[in-house]
C-alpha cells in the first residue's frame, strides 16, 4: 500500500490553523490531524522538525488564554466550562483530585484523558499558581501529546492510508453506528444524572441557616478541596473542613438524626449528593446536600469567614 496522498502546502497550514483552534477549544478532535501530520512528514512534504514543534507550539495559546480565565474568574469559568461536558457533576471534582495530588505535573498528561484535558489549564489558574510556572509545564504536554501521535503517523503512514480506504467502504454504515453509539454515552450519562437528582432533596439555605430545634443545630460539613479553598477561601462559620473518609470516621459517634449540612464546589451539588446517599445508607436520614453550595449561601447574603486549616474529624461525645 502506497504512503497517504501527500497534501498541498495549504493543506498542511490548514491542519496548523485547526491546531491553533482547538487549543482555544474549538470541538475539533486533535488525533487525526496530528495522525495526518505525521503521515506527511514520513512522505516528506513537510520538515519532520517543523511536524514535531509546531503542533505543540500552536496548543500553547489557547490554553495560556484558558489559564488567565481561570486566574481571572476562578471556579466560575470551571462550572461554565463543564456544562459543556457529559461528565459535568464529576469532572470538577477529579480535576481538583488530581492538582491535589500531583499539581502542575498534571498537565504532562492532561491531554491524554478525557475532561482533564478541557479543565486542566483553567483548574491551574483558578489555583493561582503562577504563569511563569504554568508554561513550562504545558509546553511539556502538549509537547508530549502531540509527539505520540505524530510518531504513530509517521511509522504507521501506510496502514493509515489502508485505514482511510476501509473507512470510505463502510461509508454510511459506521457513520450510523458512531452515531448510535454517541446517543447511548449521552443517555447514560444523562440518566445517571436524572437518577442521583431523584434519589436526594436537597436543604434549602433558608432550612440549613434558621434550624428549627436550637438545640439541635445542624452539623455543616464541608467537602470542598485544597484547589476550592485556595480559589474561595471562606467558610460557613462552624462548619468543619472534612473528607469523605473523615465524614464518615465522625458520623460513627453522632446521633442518627442529626442534620446534616454538606457542601461542595461542583455542578448540580455531585460530590455533597453522593456524600448525603453514603450517609444515609449508614442510617442519618437527615443528611442533606445544600442546595447551590457556597455560592448560595453568598449570594442569601449570610455570613461567611475565612477558611482556616482543617478540622479534627472527631466529635465529642
């Protein structure tokens, strides 16, 4: 089987110029023109130098510009961008997970995994960390990302021209199937989402602010990450800074009817819904994600504090 049809000079400026766009986040999907590129370069139509940095060189803007967004507006351009995503309850909050663990190293490997790659740049300036230090780092992964599948192109120019002339036989076929695939993701996903919303009401702020028994107060748990705290760095006065792992160390030596007040950072209140749905299947009936998280509880005008460092997870008996 002969190398791929070599392209024209235009051609190549064209794969360059979608490069660019979709580093801006453009839905335009990367791996086959970066497949192609390097396929060019192994007919040598094109400077292998010039296939190797430039695609890398042309991501570097686009997510420098999703950094500074990040920088400027924080967390909100997170929950804007998610509501661009099927994964819009979690992606947040395994993006977070992950700057928690590995911090900027995350972006050496952001592009290879679905969601990470689109809240990556903006999650590392909602953290504030500087763009002196970003960049570096982002070179590194686009760098690496685009290599990898350069050089699949390029060792594999032949098969791929092999892979093109199956695609055009299937014709109408295999486009039906992606498409019947893609609904099925989406509808799953979707009924994923209709379930969890179902299977919990959340509290109010007016019932979580004005408890009915003042004695009974509600026990606020806050669930928010390192990255929410650094990019909103105020608390619910008296509510504790726990995980998951600690919520449920202290729920051992609470009442069973306590209220229990849990907040999270993350589209349609993901993370507290799941927390509350863990609670009650331990036998706290009243646990309870509030609804809109801190932002609401901002926006009712209630009071708020500082953030200081975490709790004890412990609860007197």
């Amino acid at each position: 089987m002969p190398p791929i049809d070599p392209l024209s000079a235009n051609h190549g400026l064209l794969l360059f110029a979608a490069i660019l766009l979709a580093g801006a986040g453009a839905p335009i999907p990367l791996a086959p023109i970066l497949l192609a590129i390097g396929a060019m370069a192994a007919a040598g139509h094109i400077n292998p130098a010039v296939a190797f940095l430039l695609p890398a060189l042309c991501l570097v803007p686009g997510d420098a510009l999703w950094f500074l967004l990040g920088r400027r507006f924080g967390q909100g351009i997170l929950h804007i961008v998610c509501k661009f995503t099927f994964e819009r309850d979690t992606c947040i909050r395994s993006t977070q997970d992950r700057f928690a663990r590995y911090g900027l190293r995350t972006l050496l490997i952001a592009r290879f995994v679905p969601g990470l790659s689109t809240l990556a740049s903006p999650m590392a300036g909602a953290a504030l960390n500087p763009f002196q230090r970003f960049l570096p780092y982002e070179f590194a992964g686009a760098l690496l990302y685009s290599a990898a599948y350069l050089l699949l192109g390029f060792l594999f120019s032949n098969q791929l021209g092999t892979m093109v002339q199956v695609l055009e036989d299937a014709g109408i076929r295999l486009t039906v199937a992606a498409i019947i695939l893609v609904l099925l993701y989406a509808g799953s996903k979707l009924a994923m989402r209709w379930w969890l919303i179902r299977q919990m009401h959340s509290i109010s702020i007016e019932a979580a602010s004005i408890p009915k028994d003042p004695d009974h107060e509600p026990l606020i748990v806050d669930l928010r990450g390192r990255n929410d705290l650094t990019a909103d760095p105020h608390i619910i006065p008296g509510a504790h800074r726990w995980k998951m792992d600690e919520l449920l160390n202290a729920a051992k030596s609470l009442p069973r009817d306590t209220l229990i007040v849990l907040i999270c950072a993350c589209p349609n209140d993901a993370t507290s819904t799941r927390a509350a749905l863990s609670l009650r299947a331990k036998g706290f009936p009243k646990a309870r994600p509030l609804r809109g998280g801190l932002h609401s509880w901002r926006a009712a005008g209630l009071p708020l504090q500082p953030a200081t460092p975490p709790t004890p997870a412990l609860i007197p008996a």
